[in-house]
C-alpha cells in the first residue's frame, strides 16, 4: 500500500514541479505559515473554495475563486490566538513554547497529497518516504470536517498514528475507531438538531416544509428529520437531494430553482456542505426565490452581493448554532492582527491585497510597503469578515487547548523518561492518542471541554436571526434558544419580537398546505395527498372544534348532559324535560284519561240504578261491576305515566297497570266463562250446573290476580324500576323517564297479561253464535279483538320511539285498549238501558224468544 501511495504522490510532485518557473506569489498548494515552537501543531483550513461569479453576464459561470475567503481566516485567527494565550500561560506547559504549521486544505480533494507530503517532510520537492527535518516537532493536526477531506487526511496520518482533530459540523463516517483510531472530533452529534428545528416549525404552525439536503452524508439526518416531522404533523413539501459532485453540471441549478420556486411552502430548510454544489446553489438562489425563509445551520454563511437597495432573499434566515461561549478578549486580538505582526503569513497578506490595495512582492508574496495602517479586519463589513468567534473557530480554540492540556498531562506524569535528551523533551505523536480522548478541562470561555462521548452533554442550540439589510448592513442576532434537557413543552424559548421576516410585510409567514379550519369544521384528508392537505367539513350532530388550527382531526364530541350550537362551536347544558301535564300531549292524555274514568263511572252508576232490570241481571251484575271498577282505575293508573318521574312512581306504574289489567281481564275471562256455561247447563244432568252453582267462578279473578301479583314481586326483588334519563332522543333536551329495571320481568308481566287475553278472546269466540237474547258473548269476542290489537300494535310501535313519544305510546295503548274494553261491552247495553227501554223487560225477552 505504501507503494502506491508513494508512486501516486511521485507522479502528483513531478506535475507540480513543471511550474518551477511560475512567480511565488501565485496560489501553490504547498503554501504555508510557520511559526516555531517547542511542539507544533499543524493545522489545515480551508481558506479557498467554490464561488460564483456575481458580476458574471453567463449566469452559469462558477469557479473555484483564486482568492481567500476571509471569513475563513478566522479559523487561523483562532488558532493564532489560543497558541498565543498558552504560552503566556506559565501553569500551562511551562518551559514548553507551542509553534504552529497552517497549509490551505484546497477544495479539490486531488490536492490534499500536496499538503499532507510537503507537511510530513517539510519541502515542497521532495522525494516520498524521506524527511528534510531535522528533528521532529509535529505532534498533532487540526483540520476541517468535510468528508473527502478529512478521510484523506485520516488515512495518510493513521499510517503514522498521528493524532487529528478535526472541527466543523459532526462527520458521522469520522466516529468509527475502529477505522480511524487517532481521529477526534470536536463538534458534538448533532442529535437534537433535528428536533430543534422540528420544534420551531411546530411553534409557528408550519407544516409545510420544503427540504434542500445534500446527497451523499446527510441521509442520517434527514431520516432524523423526516421522523420528528412525522411524529409533529409536519409534511415535507418538497424534497430536493443535490448531489455533492455536481459542481460543472449548472444546468441543474435552474431546475432545482424552479422546483422549488413552484412550490406553495413558504419554508425550506438547507443542511448540508457548505463546499459542495448546495453551497454554490444557495448562493445562486439570492434572487430567484424570494419571500421565503431558510432554516439551517451556522456553517451556512448566507453571503451576498449586496448590489440592490432592497432586502435580499436570505433576510430573516433563521439559523441553528451550537451554543457556546464568548472569548472575551478575541475581538480585541482580531483588531492587532496585521501584515506587519506577522510578517510570515501569506494568507493575511493576500488578504490585505485583496481589500486594502496592499501591493505585494511577486517574488516573496509580502507586502512591498508598510500595509498594516491601511485597515483592519473589524473594518471590513460582516459579510467578509465576522469579529464574532464563529462555531467552527471556537472549535479549533479549544482543539489546541485539548492539545495543550494532554501534553501538559504527558509533561506532569513524565510518560515517556527516555524522552529527555541534551536538556529537550521530545514527544512521539502516538503516545498523544492514549491520554488525548480522557482530557477534560474548563476553557477560559468557561465551557467544560472533552473528548469523551459518554462526559459530552446534550447540545444546546442558540437560534439566530439572520438580519441582512441592504449594502452590508446585517447581523445575526440571537431570538432564542433550544435545550434538549429541558422539560417537554419548555424546550424551546423565542423572542418572537426581535425576529425579521423575509414576507414583505413584516408578518410571520404563513407556510401550510391546507388553510386552518374554522371552528365547527373538521379536516377531511384529501386522497393522495400528505396529511397536512386537506378540506373543511362540517361537524357532526352533537360534536363541536373550537380551536382554529390544523391539528383538528377530529371533532369534539358533547357529553350527554349538553349539546352542541348550531355553529358546532360549543356545548350548550341541555334542560330537563319529561311528559308534562303542562306539554300539549300530556295535557290531552290526562285530559282522555279523565274524561274516560268519568265515563267507566258514570256507566258504573247506570247500572247500579237499573240493577234489577234483565239486562243487568242477565250478564252477572257482580262480574259487570268488577269490570267497570277496574277500567276506571285502568285509565287512573295512566295517570302515573305523565308528570316528572321519581321512584314511586317508576314502580307504580308497572304494577298498577299489570294488577289492575289483569283483575280487569280475567274478568272478562270468567264473564266469557260464564255465559258459555250458562247456556251448556239447558241439558239436564250436565256436570257443568254443579259448577256453576257452586260458585268457582268466582275464583278466577282472585286466582288470576295473585298469579301476576307473584310477577310483580319477583320483579321489585330483582330489578325494580328507577328513575333514568335519555340524553339523545331530543336535541337540546335530558329527558327524565322511568326505566324498567327488568326487561324481562317486564314482558313476563306482559306476557302473562297476552295469555289471559288470549284466553279469554278464543272462549268469547267460541261463543259467540249463541243465543244473542241479552247475550254478551259476541261483544266480549269484539272487546278482546280490540284489546289484543291494541297491545299487538304497541309492541313494534314501542320499540320505534324513544323519549316522550315511548312514554306517550304506552300511555294511549291503556288509555286505548280500556276504552276498547269500555266501549265494546258496555255501551250497547247503556244504549238498550237509556235509549230502548222497552227491550229492557221480561216480557220484551219472552216476546223476542217466542218469536225466535
């Protein structure tokens, strides 16, 4: 394997040594800044990359820009910074000076062999697998965390098992020791991300959200994404994957761009490589996608133009960065660093050539003329440079603090004795690896710092506003923050006052699929289509939504002692009802029921005055006026249906009826039994004149009566009735009602009472072709034709209703089949009594027998 790589790199020096004749000052990948030390650290930053070209007529003209990113250079200001603060740090390694090497980390991953060769042996023509250093000083290197970078740097440094740290966004490929033992990263997974940002579109209620991701290493985090976002109810509006090698194909841009321009979702989050084809379609994107709001992540700088006096598209960006300390005396370093303080340094001189018209040496690359009282980095507007300690340079800060403290722990614990040679220590890079990933410390910042994943805690995340006003002015200002430790529900905290908006209006933006549905409507997802789209419906009878939101899946429904108003919005209390007398139907019930018992008793006094007349006598007065008694209190007990129900009553009702119907049928049972009798005892000898002289008829009646008496107490020691109420057979209303109790005691009771009737209508029908002179036989068949039509009909017409209705039905079936009694058996006998009393004699009865 060394072999090849060691042909690969011959080949890759020899292409490069065919320049030999190109000036000095032109971009080589070998250029570096050294600074000397007892140990050095190296460091590979990325201060080249992909750019557009703004003042381009080809809109799809992209290079890789010759020039340094400034915001970038932070990274070494950082690194500059934290070796300058430990070596005046006497409790620090003392008597040890730190030094550092920083070479450009190129884009192109073709160059990385470049770096990595002339670091290992210190030249910029060299022949692989040989050193021009004297003594080795490398103990440790720093790098970026984009992927084709920092494997490569991984793979040639792990053959040395020197030790890498590399900052920027968490590289999930990196965290395998197994592959790269000696390789550290300093960002913490990013494993509440995706909740954070799914948590502030739930807070403003989007969920229509357009998702821009690169291809290739981002696949874990969008599945994180997509599964919080469908736990929350948030739909993806659009998915677009760009592919991470798609740099010369800008066709696509226009494509991408009109997808998503399309598009109704007014929110889009972007995660990915900045140094990728997404960051060159991002920046490509400043003026084809307005009014919408970006959600990412602070390694995206949302840079500009700035040629238009009007807000640009990434106004109001809301970004997501990794909360950490300030480094108080920073920004005052970032306002001494100079061309003239550090001489050495070729990236801070193109720096100056490019905004402060510093002529340089094309020989030397530095400055012909004292450059330094020019400018300032702190003058340069935001957009170029940044005096805030970014993520990504925090993390080299305290990458060479983690350094310094594990040296320092080597230094204290004296690992190495045979290290110490003509009075200097030396110390081999992979004795590092084995005390690097315990250190644990507090940085000046007060952060606590480690590499251990099991002592690193969650991440906190600080919520930036991106504010981006026309010509330079902008800022990121902090609206809020994210804790995934925190309680549900206080997770995430906002400042809604202080956030812009890239709508027009100033407004928070609105981005749904589906507009809200208003209260009384109910979503009603549309075929085909994510849940988040959807139609209003109405709500159902007797269900309600109050709350104007798309999370209304369903409507609410009532409970029973209320119902819902007519705009389905609220529960009204329902009033309790019953069959009143006051109610128009229970007013004309008592009123039948009353005029019907003055009737019975009427005709109960008609008969008693002209109890020795032959019609009277000839029908058994006793039975006549048992019969008549118990009609009356028949339509009496209807009586106890009507009114507000209480236990009493509940139980008076169905007893009342079962006795009292009973007495009154059975005696029409022993009236049948009599007449039938009455005629078969012409014959003489029959057995049947002994008994009906000896009086067992009468006890028919009593025998009946105590047979449906045992019923009814069997019933009240089961299940009694009791007082219940219906909720749902009126709108708006509870009706109190009396409730059975037994079900089946009810209809035993009933049933009993259909067996007596059935009796006493099948005798009555086998009499009925007799001698009709005062004979009753063919009106009591008529009466129990009636009265068992009555309760046949009532059955299915009392299970068809419910509430008032149930209770009025059973009300008219006694009312009805008493009168059919009433009527039926005695009206034709009142009518001969009052109307034809000439019928009404012995001699008339003889006179019709002679003439029959």
């Amino acid at each position: 394997m060394l072999t090849l790589i060691s042909f690969f790199l011959t080949l890759k020096l020899l292409m490069l040594q065919c320049n030999f004749g190109i000036p000095r000052c032109l971009y080589s990948v070998t250029d570096n800044v050294y600074q000397d030390g007892d140990q050095v650290i190296s460091a590979f930053l990325p201060f080249y990359g992909y750019q557009t070209s703004p003042n381009s007529e080809e809109t799809d003209s992209t290079h890789i820009s010759p020039q340094i990113r400034p915001n970038n250079y932070q990274y070494a200001i950082a690194l500059t910074f934290a070796i300058e603060e430990i070596n005046k740090n006497s409790l620090l390694l003392p008597n040890v000076s730190l030094g550092y090497v920083i070479y450009n980390a190129w884009p192109h991953d073709q160059w990385i062999p470049f770096n990595i060769v002339s670091w290992l042996t210190g030249e910029d023509k060299v022949i692989p697998n040989y050193t021009c250093r004297r003594e080795e000083k490398y103990m440790a290197a720093i790098t970026a965390t984009k992927w084709d970078i920092s494997s490569l740097f991984a793979t040639f440094l792990g053959l040395y098992r020197y030790p890498l740290l590399t900052f920027g966004p968490f590289e999930p490929n990196l965290n395998d020791p197994g592959k790269f033992p000696s390789v550290y990263q300093m960002a913490t997974k990013d494993s509440s991300l995706a909740l954070g940002m799914v948590s502030l579109m739930v807070h403003f209620r989007w969920n229509w959200v357009g998702l821009v991701i690169s291809e290739e290493k981002d696949v874990q985090f969008l599945s994180e994404l997509v599964r919080e976002m469908e736990r929350n109810r948030v739909c993806v509006a659009f998915l677009e994957m760009i592919p991470v090698n798609h740099m010369l194909d800008m066709n696509d841009n226009d494509v991408y761009s009109s997808q998503i321009g399309t598009n109704s979702a007014k929110i889009i989050i972007i995660y990915g490589d900045t140094d990728s084809s997404l960051g060159v379609f991002f920046r490509r994107w400043e003026h084809v996608l307005p009014w919408r709001i970006w959600v990412t992540t602070s390694q995206w700088e949302v840079t500009t133009s700035m040629q238009h006096f009007i807000l640009d598209s990434f106004h109001g960006t809301l970004i997501f960065s990794q909360h950490h300390g300030e480094i108080s005396t920073f920004k005052d370093f970032v306002k001494t660093v100079t061309p003239s303080k550090y001489p050495e340094d070729i990236f801070l001189a193109r720096l100056w050539e490019k905004y402060f018209n510093c002529t340089l040496s094309d020989a030397s690359c530095k400055p012909v003329e004292n450059c330094s009282s020019r400018g300032s980095l702190e003058l340069l507007p935001w957009y170029h440079f940044d005096t805030a300690v970014s993520d990504g340079s925090y993390h080299v800060y305290n990458a060479v603090y983690i350094l310094a403290h594990t040296l320092h722990k080597m230094l204290v614990q004296q690992v190495d004795m045979q290290a110490m040679k003509n009075g200097r220590r030396k110390y081999p890079p992979w004795k590092l690896n084995s005390i690097i990933k315990n250190v644990q410390f507090t940085n000046p910042s007060g952060d606590s710092v480690t590499l251990n994943p099991s002592e690193k805690l969650d991440v906190e995340y600080d919520i930036l506003n991106f504010w981006n006003f026309p010509q330079g002015l902008g800022y990121k200002v902090k609206v809020g923050t994210f804790s995934p430790s925190s309680p549900p529900g206080q997770q995430l905290s906002l400042l809604e006052d202080r956030i812009e908006w890239n709508t027009g209006d100033g407004k928070t933006p609105i981005s749904v699929c589906s507009e809200s549905c208003g209260p009384g409507f109910r979503k009603s997802l549309q075929e085909g289509k994510a849940i988040c789209c959807f139609d209003c419906s109405p709500c159902p009878n007797n269900e309600i939504s109050n709350d104007t939101g798309k999370y209304i899946d369903q409507c609410v429904k009532c409970p029973d002692d209320q119902y819902a108003n007519t705009e389905r919005t609220h529960c009204l209390q329902k009033s309790e009802t019953f069959l009143a007398y006051e109610n128009p139907l229970g007013m004309a019930l008592a009123g039948m029921a009353l005029c019907l018992c003055m009737l019975t008793i009427l005709i109960l006094g008609i008969f008693v005055k002209h109890q020795n007349t032959p019609v009277v006598k000839a029908n058994n007065s006793t039975l006549s006026y048992t019969l008549l008694i118990s009609l009356t209190f028949s339509f009496l007990c209807s009586l106890l249906f009507i009114g507000q129900p209480n236990t009493a009553t509940c139980i008076l009702q169905q007893i009342t009826f079962g006795i009292v119907f009973t007495v009154a049928v059975s005696t029409v049972l022993a009236k049948t039994i009599t007449v039938v009798l009455a005629f078969k005892i012409t014959t003489p000898g029959r057995w049947m004149r002994g008994l009906l002289k000896s009086g067992a008829l009468k006890f028919i009646i009593p025998i009946c009566s105590v047979t449906q008496i045992i019923f009814c107490g069997i019933w009240l020691g089961t299940s009694p009735p009791f007082v219940d109420t219906d909720a749902h057979s009126e709108h708006g209303q509870i009706i109190l009602m009396c409730n059975k109790g037994s079900v089946t005691a009810f209809y035993c009771v009933l049933g009993y009472l259909g067996a007596l009737s059935m009796g006493s209508f099948t005798v009555a029908f086998l009499a009925r072709n007799l001698p009709d002179i005062f004979n009753e036989a063919k009106y009591l068949t008529f009466s129990m034709l009636v009265f068992c039509s009555v309760w046949v009909t009532f059955l299915p017409v009392y299970h068809s209703t419910n509430g008032k209705i149930m209770v009025a039905v059973e009300v008219f079936s006694i009312l009805a089949s008493s009168a059919g009694l009433l009527g039926c058996i005695f009206f034709p006998k009142c009518y001969i009594i009052l109307m034809r009393p000439d019928k009404n004699s012995i001699k008339a009865m003889r006179d019709r027998v002679q003439w029959k």
